[in-house]
C-alpha cells in the first residue's frame, strides 16, 4: 500500500471496503495503472467506475463527473446535501430542504469532493464535532462498540435519544449498523445507526 493516498476524514479507507485491491488494471479517469480501485458512494448521473485513489483524493473524478461523494453531512448544526445541476452546470446545496448559496468552505470542499464516502444500509450522514468534520473510523456492531469500552459523552447519548428514540446503546436493534467517527480535535467519538 505504498504510495497511496492518505484522506483526512477517512483515515481507514483500505480497510473498511471503500477501495478493492484488484489485478492492475487502468483507472477510467487518469488510464494509470492502479491496484486499487474505488468502490464507496458516488452520487453523479454517470455511472463511475474503476476510480484509483488518487483521482478520489485530487477530486479530479467528481470534477469529471460532476458528482460528491458524501450523501449528506452535518454542516453548521444542520444536515446539508449537495447535487449537481445539469441544467444550470453548477451544484446545489441544500440544507434540509431549503436550497442555500454554495459555501466556499476549504474543508467541506474536502470532503464532498476528495474524501471517500461509507458504505451503508440507508443514506450514509457523515458526522462533526468541535466545528470540523469528523474522522470515520468504520462500521461496528453493537458487541464490537461494548467491547471497545468507548465512553460516549452526554451530548453524544443526547443526540442518540433525539435522533433515534433510544436511551442506551443497548437498545439498538441487531441488525443496525453503528458507524463510528471520531472527532480530530477533542477525540470524541460519535456514532450514526443505520437501519435495515
């Protein structure tokens, strides 16, 4: 795995399933010959396949096929979602339901359009903490969690209880997911359940 790119807010990118190790083969972007090829969330009227990390992590696949890679992603205490709009060549944003003015955001830049998305059941939400986008540290179930002894702090039981009607972790269903983030400036770990 030398050589290959690094993503801030997906460190663990070779391990958690959103890049296959395959045959070499040419990348559709750049036609250089790659090992790895991208196999996560990408949300573009294109069907976009046989990605290297590197078109990933320089952008150049969502520039070429006017797409992000994130479904949706906690922004300014909100849920925003990005779309590209062939009518108008330009991205939509919208927070909610409301379409809002583009934000010229290095780091949401980062994220929507060079960092690998998650694969999940549902629509994946990618989670932040302390005014930065939060690290995916990768999918876990409910034995794995308890065993990690990891301690969720108050704000983060509150936000379980008010966005899936739980109290404790030990109410979720077997068959959720738990995805599991980690914030990059205080370490807090955060969890998003994703339901069958």
């Amino acid at each position: 795995m030398n050589n290959l790119p690094i993503f801030k807010y997906q460190p663990n990118a070779y391990d958690v399933g959103v890049f296959k190790k395959v045959p070499a083969q040419n990348c559709s972007i750049c036609n250089k010959e790659t090992d790895y090829i991208y196999m996560g969330p990408f949300y573009s009227i294109d069907d976009v396949e046989y990605v290297c990390p590197w078109c990933i992590y320089e952008g150049t696949a969502t520039k070429q096929h006017n797409g992000v890679l994130q479904a949706a992603v906690e922004y300014k205490d909100k849920l925003l979602s990005v779309t590209y709009d062939d009518e108008s060549n330009q991205y939509m944003y919208f927070m909610g339901d409301d379409e809002v003015e583009q934000f010229q955001d290095d780091k949401l830049e980062e994220l929507l359009f060079r960092t690998p998305g998650y694969i999940s059941w549902q629509e994946p939400q990618w989670l932040s903490h302390c005014d930065e986008f939060c690290a995916y540290i990768g999918y876990v179930n409910k034995s794995e969690l308890s065993a990690m002894k990891i301690d969720l702090r108050d704000e983060e039981l509150f936000a379980i209880k008010e966005n899936y009607g739980i109290d404790t972790l030990d109410q979720v269903s077997e068959d959720s997911g738990i995805h599991l983030f980690q914030c990059l400036k205080c370490g807090q770990h955060r969890i998003h359940i994703d339901h069958t």
